[in-house]
C-alpha cells in the first residue's frame, strides 16, 4: 500500500513538474498590451488569460509545435503555430476589430483550419445554437442549415442532414461513434447536451476520416474544455419550460493543476407531458433523463492523454399508443397533464467509456482513441417488469490516425478505424426483434491534403472497409447466418480562396452495407407502431455526391451557398401494405435502384456598419428527393428559411438585458409524398428572448428568458413520428434559463523546473 | 475556497447517487374476468413481477394481470 502511495506521489509530481512558457498579448496596430485576452492550447484543451499587462504563463508540459488560439473582445482572434522553444517573452499581435463574423478555428474533426478544408463543413458553439435555449441537443443541432430534427414528442429526437438520419448519418462524440441501435426512428441521439460546447457538421457523403457509412453526413460533437491551469470552476444551471412544466438541473465541476485536469458534469431533466395549442396535452410524452459525465486529461511532453467517461439513462414515454385500428382522441390527449410513469415506455441506457492518446512529433501527429459503449435499450408494451423487446449491444471500437504535416506543401493522413459489436437479447424480453448477433467493421484510409499555393489546396482520398455480421441460428435454423461486405470509397476536393471569396467543389463517395435489422426484422417494433419484416435480399447502398459552394465575407457580410447533387444505388426504404400483424401495420425493408438527393443551402450574416449592436443571421435548407421513375421519398424534410436578429444593449444597469433575441422560423409545404404518407403545411414559428449577463466580485453567470412558438401556432413538423396520428407539436412554451459559475485561481506551492 | 470544492464535490457525489439508487416501484393491479376489471390495489417489486409474469389464479383459472393505466 505504501509503495503505490509513493509510486503515486511520483506519478503525480511526474505531470506536475514543467516549464513555464510566457508571452505578451499586443495591439497591432499601436504595440500596446491588451488586458486580459485568453491564450489557449488547442492540443491540450486548456489555457491561460493575460494579466491587466497583457503578460500570460503557461506553467504546462507542451508538445514540442503547439496551436494556440489567442482572443480578447474588440480585436480578431488568431490561431498560431508555434514552437515551444519560441515561447518564451513571446510576443503575440491582434488586430483591432469591432466585429467578428467568423473565427479562425481548426476543425476538431478534421484538425484543418476550418477556411482551409476543402470539404464543407459547419461548426457552431451550442452557445450559439441555444440563443432561444431549446428542449434537447436534436433541436439545436436542428437550428444549422440543412439540418433537421426527426422526433417523437420532446423526448426522443434525432438528426437529419439532407434528408438521411438514422444509419445514414454518423455521430460521434470527442472521436469516438455512437452506437446505441440508430436504426430505430425512435431512437435519440443518445447524448444529451451535457457537457457539450461545439458541434461540428460534415454535410454528405464527404466523409473518409469518419467512415464510409455516413452516406447522409457526420454530427462530432466536442465536449466542453478544461479550465485555465491552475484554476477551479464549479457551475450550476437550470432550466424551466412552461409548457411541459420541464426543468433540467445540472451542475459542472471543473479542476485543472498543471499537468493533470479533471471535468465533471451531471444532470437531471424531467418533462411531463407537453401541451399543443389546443390546451390539451399529449399523453405519454413525459420523460424523465439523468446524465454523469467525467474526463481526465493529462500530458507529459508530446503525449497528450484524455480518458471520458459517460452514462446516460432516459425513460421515455412513448405518446400515441392505441389499441384502436382509428385512433380514439381520449386515447392520445388528456386534459391534465402528468410526470408519472405509465405504458407504453422506452428506457435507454448507455455507457460510454473512451482513453485517447495523441503523440506530437517534429512533422507528424499520431492520435489513437479506443473506446467502449454499452448500451441498454428496453421498450414496455403492455407490462411494467416484462420488456417487450430489450437488447443489450456492446461496441468495442478504436480509430487510429496519423497525421503527417509536412512533406513539401503536403500533409498525408493515413488512419484506421472499426469496431467489434455483439447484440444479445434478454431472456426475460417477451419478443426478439433484431436477432443476437455479432458483427465486425474495420475500414483503413488515407488522405493527401495539398496546398498549391497561396489560394488553392486540394485533398484526394481513398478509404477500404469490410463489414461482417454473424447472426446467431434460431431453434429451427442449423447454423448462423454469415453476411459478409467491402466496398472501396473516394473523395476528391479543390478550394480557392482569393481575398474575400472562396470556392469549394468536392466529389466524394459513400457505401453503407444494410443493417441486420433491415436484413432480418421480423416482429413489432413498439415504439415506431410497426409490424417490420426485413429481407435477405438487400444489397448494399452506395451514394455518389457532388457538393460546390462558394463564400463571400467582409468585415460586415458573409454569405456562403451550398448547392449539392447526391445519387444513391439502392436505397432502402420502409414500404408500408394492408396487412396487419399483432394489432399493428406491416412494414417491409425494400430497395430503389436510384434515389436522386439534391438541392442546396445558404446562409447569411449581416453586420451593419451603421448599427453595431445588431446581427442578421439567416439560413436556407431545400432538398428534392425522387427515384429513377420520379416518384417521392418518403419523410423529405419542408424547406426551410431561418431568420435571427440580435441585438446588444450593453447595458451595465444590472435589469436591463445583456442582449435581445427573435427567431423566426418559416417550414415551407411538403407535397411530395409517397403512398400513404400524409402532405405538410406550411407554418411559422416565432421565438423571442432576452439574455442577461450575471456579474459579481467572484460569481458570473447568465440569465435568459424568453417564449417559444410565441403565436401558438397549430403545427405538425413533417419529420414528426406522431404526424400519422395528426398528433401536434408543443404550442407555446415560455423557458427560463439560469447558469451561475465560479471561477477561482488555486494557490500553487510547487516550484517550476 | 475549501468550502467551494466541498460543496461541488457533495453536488457530484449526491448526483452519482441519484443517477444510481434503484427507486422502489409501485402500480395499481387488476385483471379482466368476465368483461369486468377486478382490482388488486397497489402491487411493489416482487410481487409485481410475480403477478406480471405469473398472472393470477382464481378458482383455477389463470388469469393475466395488468399494472398501468392505459
């Protein structure tokens, strides 16, 4: 016990012991220190601010080439490449500005300067996406461009980018994917916005680094970062919604000592059920959630280490539950509204463990996350203690890259990445829907990313993967079922940037081999209402897009569309007959030879130089969807036209509000559907807010409040799971938003080296 | 500053708990005999698993029993 006291010790005074690298903060334009700006480490997820002098200190371990991004209000932020060695009494300039529509920022899921990647991607803080603070991570994720949330009542929502969700797009979270039976429209995300910071948006199959699969696009979600060194943060927050009576409590503690730093979050959310403009509420759509997250980062030299730990459990009522073959209306709204826990319900709980480690060398970069989830998914039907289905799926994954910098105006990426995944079903489970089974996926990529000259780069790529599911033989089977799959994928892109415009055109390729679900569903599936029968027969999809966009931006306007045109060979498709199974309708899994995904976005921000104090931001989704004999797709998201204005009172009288907010969002018609499936009307919502900054001798924090659909507007999202019951989403709904934090500097007796 | 790390790690500790106690569960029973819904008042845990997975007897016949209110 004494020796591992002592190896402890060691160990900790090992990370704790390092250089200390120093520097100055300036003003380009007149040399004069600025107070007070922020010096991050992007490697190490942590930082330091400047004194009232301008000076910083980074009493840290640091790689032998950092970036660091340095920013301080009325100037540009920059993001710099640096040696070690160089940082001592460093000197770094900002320029002077009094706006900044768009930050430098290197993509933390491609580690390319984000006006250097040739593929398009859209990266958002949650901060920005929660101006009108929304119920559930799916929603904010819902508010960037092509983007959109499919949903079943509050509780469960996922995203849709370009019309695909599900298996076709890929989520991860800090590199590790999220693997929670996605092929469920029912299914959420599986990750709450706890601890969340930035989501990052690759839209298309343009995606090597993160799997051929991801036909639609990949959602990377990067969790919050640690804080300054030699700092302590606690926070606490809450949320109330008033028209679920919902509230989120959570709170976040966070350590950061040298070397070694130390995250924790947790939270608790509860909804009863939510209420359409009628007045009357839907019934069963209460849910009640609880989320842990932790991480611990250290880092000695060039290594850079990072173990997380998350569990998040969610019991979700599952509203729209008839035994009647014509919905009732006294089965599907009450109205009183309850939080207590009835049937149907779906119960979902995940674990994800991940340990990643990066190397820093001279000219290259080698990262490698192994990672763990176990997830629990259980739905009730008619029984309290006895699950309708429950499965058990457990993914063993890693994804290894190494990223070499330099070899002229080249950088080459080469990586691996796959997972080892199992699905048992529970004995005590009445039915089996998706079989046990276990399956493998192991894809190897690389990547060339070539600057040219000082305004084109290209990148070309190449990605192999195989798949394979072995599905465990039933009581009348003699053996398993063995399905095997490979496919070999590209991705081709040129940018061109020049002064204050910038072109993008990239060709890319996508394969998803069809999940055993599709392959072997044969039961009610509870959630969705459905009776699903899979099929043997389906082949694989493959998807070919086209994407081109082109940006402007000045000091005041950026404007940047998006047009895209996306072909896939097979794709499968729920096709609904007249038969009836066990009280519910039968679903088969079938293919189209060709399915036509095109259409576009555009986004706009506008920062009058007359009036500072006032943004204009807006966005523009339109997608069309047809086979190869024009027929409709079914659940093609509407149009949709986002307008934002802000404004900035910067006000210091402690009532007046920090800023003003009003949303407006605009969901054009959707005519085109296929057989059975019910059009959508156009509608409007409107959201305001106001935003007040909490600010005292030790405490910061920020209030909001504002209103939801302001106008109770009558509505059915087209995405909506519920829309075949014509069951309507929330009507008015006013949130208060509180987040107090305490920042505090930790007395440090240790000496530098 | 100690009472401040104190408190955050009572916060985190409570919530750990919260996330992981197993909370006693309780629903109102009955079965259908004859057209008609029998009540068998509020059932807990075990006995509601029982019941759930077992059904009832009366008089010899086996009868299935519900616990939830829809």
């Amino acid at each position: 016990m004494k020796k591992i006291l002592i190896l402890s010790v060691l160990l900790i005074a090992q990370y704790s012991f390092s250089q200390d690298y120093n520097g100055t903060v300036i003003d380009k334009e007149n040399n004069q220190s600025i107070p007070f700006a922020s010096v991050w480490v992007i490697e190490l997820n942590t930082g330091a601010s400047c004194l009232a002098n301008g000076t910083f200190s980074l009493p840290i371990s640091l790689p032998n080439v950092v970036h660091l991004k340095v920013s301080a209000v009325g100037y540009s932020s920059a993001t710099i490449t640096v040696k070690k060695e160089k940082l001592s009494n460093f000197t770094i300039p900002l320029s002077p500005s009094h706006i900044e529509l768009q930050e430098m920022e290197i993509s933390t899921s491609t580690g390319i300067l984000e006006n250097y990647s040739v593929t398009s991607i859209e990266s958002k803080t949650l901060a920005e996406l929660t101006t009108i603070s929304t119920t559930s991570l799916g929603q904010a994720i819902g508010n960037i461009s092509g983007v959109y949330s499919n949903s079943t009542g509050n509780g469960i929502s996922k995203p849709v980018i370009r019309g695909m969700s599900g298996m076709r797009i890929s989520t991860y979270l800090n590199g590790l994917k999220i693997e929670n039976q996605q092929w469920g429209g029912d299914h959420g995300i599986g990750v709450d916005a706890l601890g969340i910071e930035k989501v990052e948006v690759i839209k298309g199959a343009s995606s090597l680094l993160y799997g051929s699969d991801a036909l639609g696009g990949v959602i990377y979600l990067k969790e919050a970062e640690y804080t300054e060194s030699n700092h302590l943060e606690a926070s606490v927050n809450s949320q109330f919604e008033s028209n679920s009576l919902g509230f989120t409590n959570g709170f976040s503690f966070k350590l950061a000592k040298k070397n070694i730093r130390f995250n924790l979050f947790g939270n608790q959310t509860s909804h009863a059920d939510y209420q359409i403009p009628s007045e009357n509420y839907v019934f069963n759509s209460r849910f009640n959630g609880q989320a842990i997250k932790a991480a611990l980062g250290m880092n000695k030299n060039n290594w850079v280490g990072n173990i997380r730990y998350s569990f998040i459990t969610n019991e979700l009522g599952i509203p729209g539950h008839t035994h009647d073959s014509i919905p009732l209306q006294e089965d599907l709204f009450k109205e009183t509204t309850s939080r207590k826990k009835t049937l149907p319900l779906q119960v979902n709980s995940t674990h994800y463990i991940s340990a990643e480690n990066k190397f820093f060398f001279e000219n290259s970069e080698l990262k490698f996350t192994l990672g763990y989830i176990s997830n629990d998914l259980q739905e009730f039907e008619e029984k309290v203690t006895i699950p309708g289905i429950e499965m058990k799926l457990n993914t063993l994954s890693y994804n290894g890259m190494w990223n070499i910098k330099k070899i002229k105006n080249h950088s080459i990426i080469f990586g691996a990445q796959g997972n080892f995944q199992s699905n048992t079903n529970s004995p005590k489970a009445e039915e089996i829907l998706l079989r046990n089974l276990s399956a493998t996926s192991h894809g190897i990529f690389s990547l060339i990313h070539s600057k040219w000259n000082e305004f084109t780069q290209t990148q070309i790529g190449i990605r192999g993967d195989l798949n394979e599911f072995d599905i465990k033989k039933q009581v009348n089977e003699t053996e398993n079922i063995t399905l095997n799959y490979q496919s070999l994928n590209y991705s081709a892109g040129i940018s061109y940037t020049r002064k204050k415009h910038a072109f993008r055109v990239n060709i890319s390729s996508g394969y998803r081999p069809p999940h055993p679900i599709e392959s072997l569903a044969n039961g009610v599936h509870h959630s969705s209402r459905r009776f699903e029968i899979g099929s043997l027969s389906l082949k694989p999809e493959y998807a070919n897009q086209l994407d081109f966009s082109y940006e402007y931006s000045n000091e005041h306007l950026s404007f940047i569309v998006n047009p895209y045109f996306s072909v896939i060979r097979n794709y499968v498709y729920l096709a609904f007959t007249d038969s009836i199974s066990n009280g519910y309708p039968v679903v088969n899994y079938r293919q189209n030879h060709l399915t036509y995904f095109y259409g576009g976005e555009a986004t706009f921000h506008y920062h009058p130089h007359f009036l500072h104090n006032l943004h204009l931001e807006s966005n523009f989704t339109y997608l069309f969807a047809k086979d190869e004999n024009q027929n409709s797709i079914s659940a093609i998201p509407q149009p949709k036209l986002m307008a934002l204005i802000t404004y900035d009172l910067k006000s210091t009288h402690k009532l007046i509000p920090q800023s003003l907010a009003i949303q407006n969002t605009y969901f054009g018609e959707q005519s085109r559907v296929i057989e059975n499936e019910i059009p959508t009307v156009a509608y409007n919502l409107l959201d305001i807010g106001a935003n007040w900054k909490i600010k005292s001798k030790k405490l910061e924090g920020s209030l909001k409040i504002g209103a939801k659909n302001i106008f109770n507007s009558d509505y059915i999202n087209h995405l909506s799971e519920l829309k075949p019951l014509g069951i309507q989403n929330p009507g008015r709904n006013f949130y208060v938003t509180l987040n107090l934090t305490i920042n505090q500097k930790i007395k440090s007796n240790e000496k530098n080296n | 500053m100690k009472k401040i790390t104190n408190t955050a790690l009572i916060i985190a500790a409570l919530s750990m708990f919260s996330v992981s106690c197993n909370k006693k569960e309780c629903h109102e029973c009955h079965y259908e005999k004859d057209g008609a819904e029998v009540e068998l008042g509020e059932k807990c845990d075990s006995d509601l698993e029982t019941l759930e997975a077992d059904g009832i007897d009366v008089n010899g016949v086996n009868y299935e029993v519900h616990c939830h209110e829809h």
